[in-house]
C-alpha cells in the first residue's frame, strides 16, 4: 500500500546534529522542500538526536541557521527524537504483545560468532534467529543477568519491493533481511525503528533522501507494514561527486552551509545551484525559487550522481550579484565592509555597487572593493608615484583639479572635464587616467576613473589631487 494519490503531500528532512549541514544533506533538504511547496503539502524538519554521544547542540543550532539562511523554513518542527522516547518503547511494547518484535539473549560476540560461520558456509553474514519464536520451537533458557535487545521479527520469505521515485523499481529478498535490532539493552530504540514510528506519527506521504539509505528502505518497510501503517514514497538521489569524480569531501568544499555565507555566496545562488544537481528543467540553468516550486517533480530527477563544480557556482553567484538591486546589495554587503574596518554610511554604497557588480562573483569580492570608498585612503608608494607621476602628469593633474573646481560632480561632467584636459594636452587616456588612479585612490587599477571621482566626491578627490602635488 503506498501513499494515496489525493492525499495531501507531507515532506520530512531529518538530519542527525553530529556535524554540520553539509551540501548534500542541504541538497536532500531542497528537494523535500520544493516537492512539498509545488504541491501545496507540509514541509516537515525532525532533528535525528539520538546519537547522544555524537549529538551537539551547536550542530543542531548550525542546521537551523543554515536552512534559514537558505529560505526554507519548515512548516512544522523541528522535532526532536530525544524528546519522543516514550512513543518509541509504547510502540516497542505493542509490538513485542503482538509477536511482530522479541527478546534476544544473544551477546555480540555470539552474532559475530554466527556470522563467521555463515562466511564459512558461503552464505550471507547475518543473526541466525537462535530467539527468534516460531511456532513448536523450544527456545534456549535465559541467560541470567543478561539483558536482552529488542529485534523485529523480519519476513523471511517473498521480497520487499517498492517503485522508487528516482531509481525505478527496487527489490529486496526477504531471506537477505537480518531480524534488525529495534531496541539496545539498556531500552534505547535504534534509528531504523525511530524513522519508522516518526513517519508514521506524522504521515510522512514522500521521502526523498540520499541513496545511501536504499539498504534501509526494505528494513523500514517492513516495520511499517507489521505496525498497519500506510507507506509512504521513496526516492533515493544519488550522491554529490567532487570535481575530481571522487566522493565529496572537505578539499572539495564538502563544509558546513554557512561557510558559503561567510564566503559570500547568495542563498538565492546556493539554491538555484543546489537544485541543479540532480535535477533539471530541460536546458534551464538559471532560475527563480519561485519557479523551482513551480517547475519541481520526481520524473526529473537524475538516477546518476552529480559533479560538483567551484566555477559554476561561481558563475551562478556572478548572475545573481549583477541581477540585483544595488541598493539591496548594498544592505547584504555593510556588515562585511564594517568587518574590514570600513565604515559603509561614508559613501553612497548602492552607487558603489552599482560600479563593481559586474565584476564580482562574491559579495566578499564586493566587499573588498567597497573599500577604495569605505576605507582609510592609502597614499601610493613611492615607487608607484615615482612610475605614475612624472612632471607632465602632475601638469595634467593640476590642469584638471583647476578645471574641476567649478565643474558639476556627475561622472558624465567628470568624463567630459577628463576628455577636454585630453584633448587640451595631446594625451592619450593612459596618460591621465593612471595618475589621477594613482594620485586619488592610491592604486594603479581600479572600475571606470569618471564613476570613482564621482563617488569619492569633489572634496575629497581635490584634496587628495593637493595632496600629491605636494609630496613630490
């Protein structure tokens, strides 16, 4: 029995906080997200915590920030399954009454022992049942003092099979299925068993997740079948791959999500990126969330892994910084130049935005820019002055500090003040624009020379020009 097609559609992502929230789990997340928002259903976050060992709460605190910082915010949650413990051993209970999970005395260096043996007979490595109750079977006495754990008491006949979302038909002998452990010794549910009964209490419809879970889907069904329960969708995404075609690592950029904030990448980037890997809409590389939602399905999705590639994120971000409005550019970008040192409120910083997005694939590289206008100004060295400004070019600086005194400060006015010392002089624009650089920012290169007169203001570029006639 699946999941009935005029249900409404219920989405979880339910990571485990022993790290942070990496770019496939990120991955896996939009895509539960998208499908539950393009069919008007309910995204669901559950926090898997019952690693205690493993568990901390600055990575849970890290994947909330970061699926805020990605706009996806769930719509109910987050749950947590440390917090859920009696609704796991109330199920436990029902089910060791209803003969469907048992006690087993079994110590694990008897299972380890067991499955040597089934090594040696050339068969599959797994529990031999030695607990397992079967009708006219004797069972070996209890061992005293010892503590038993709780497995499920799996099929061992027919196939566990399910149409995956992604991969197609998938299927599983039941035969190969060990009888899971659903409980340890001291009680505590296991993480097969806790997904189950969460997906259950919270009619989860779809689940969508990394292929690394296709072992423990037979496993699960089956548990959800013993409890009556109806079954939800699966779809399996396959893996992120490094751009080397190796698994994804920290070399690659396999770092926490926030990390691609503090390095300045848009989320609106990050998701438009994300959803490329491992899912497409024909030849569409460049899209709004707002059409993800409406463009999102399973049948798209890629039954190969995908490739993760610096540049094109790269790229994506560069898109996304010249698509957007300088004035919000301006707002995303202050606190880092404030981080520099640099103080935002001295510029017009929309106007300095508007000049440098088209050159820059990061708002970290926009911060840097800022700074020629946020910053402390940093004469040229000697040796770039020594280069830059000779006689004749302090003679052109001196004719246009003159000229723009009474000049408007637009940079049309500034160009068309720049071309008439040109022309005036017999230069070329090299031999003008480099110094008035040199001598204004105290660099040799930077954006357009009439936009950074303009920005830098009337005092500030004739106090500067003052200032390095004098330091000959």
């Amino acid at each position: 029995m699946t999941a009935n097609a005029s249900s409404p559609v219920r989405t979880r992502f339910a990571p485990s906080p022993t790290g942070f929230l990496h770019l496939g789990g990120a991955r896996t997340a939009l895509f539960s997200w998208a499908f539950a928002r393009h069919h008007q259903g309910t995204f669901v976050l559950r926090i898997e915590d019952t690693d205690v060992e493993r568990s901390t709460p600055e990575a849970v605190q890290a994947i909330l920030d970061s699926m805020d910082w990605l706009g996806m915010q769930p719509d109910e949650g987050p749950f947590y399954q440390m917090q859920r413990m009696d609704r796991y051993r109330e199920v436990i209970a029902q089910m060791l009454a209803a003969g469907t999970a048992y006690h087993c005395y079994s110590t694990p260096e008897e299972v380890e022992a067991m499955r040597e043996a089934a090594r040696a007979r050339g068969d599959k490595p797994r529990y031999d049942g030695t607990w397992r109750p079967e009708p006219g079977k004797t069972l070996p006495p209890v061992p005293e003092g010892r503590k038993p754990v709780v497995r499920f008491k799996n099929p061992q006949t027919g196939a566990t099979a399910w149409n995956d979302l992604v991969k197609g038909p998938i299927s599983f002998d039941n035969g190969e299925l060990d009888d899971l452990i659903i409980a340890r010794p001291d009680g505590t549910p296991t993480y097969n068993f806790c997904v189950v009964v969460d997906d259950w209490d919270m009619g989860i419809t779809h689940v969508l997740r990394g292929d690394d879970h296709v072992n423990n889907t037979p496993r699960q069904i089956n548990i959800l079948r013993a409890l009556g329960a109806t079954l939800p969708e699966y779809g399996h995404v396959p893996m992120i791959l490094g751009p080397d075609g190796e698994k994804l690592s920290k070399r690659h950029g396999a770092v926490n999500v926030m990390e691609y904030d503090r390095e300045g990448y848009l989320p609106e980037a990050m998701i438009n990126y994300l959803a490329r890997l491992g899912w497409s809409h024909g030849d569409d590389e460049i899209f709004s969330r707002e059409q993800l939602v409406e463009w999102f399905d399973t049948l798209h999705l890629s039954k190969s892994a995908s490739q993760w590639d610096p540049k094109k994120l790269n790229w994506v971000n560069a898109h996304y910084i010249k698509q957007m409005d300088p004035a919000e550019l301006a707002r995303r970008v202050a606190r880092r130049i404030a981080a520099r040192g640099g103080r935002p409120e001295k510029t017009d910083l929309p106007g300095v935005m508007a000049l440098l997005k088209d050159r820059a694939e990061t708002l970290e590289q926009l911060a840097d820019g800022a700074m020629l206008f946020c910053g402390e100004f940093k004469p040229a060295s000697p040796e770039l002055a020594a280069q830059h400004l000779t006689e004749r070019a302090r003679e052109a600086l001196a004719d246009f500090a003159a000229r723009a005194r009474d000049a408007d400060w637009t940079r049309e006015s500034i160009s068309a003040l720049i071309k008439a010392v040109l022309a005036d002089r017999g230069l070329k624009m090299p031999q003008l624009g480099i110094p008035l650089r040199v001598a204004v920012t105290g660099q040799a290169q930077t954006p357009a020379v009439d936009a950074v007169l303009a920005l830098l203001g009337k005092e500030t570029v004739l106090a500067r020009l003052e200032a390095a006639q004098g330091s000959r």
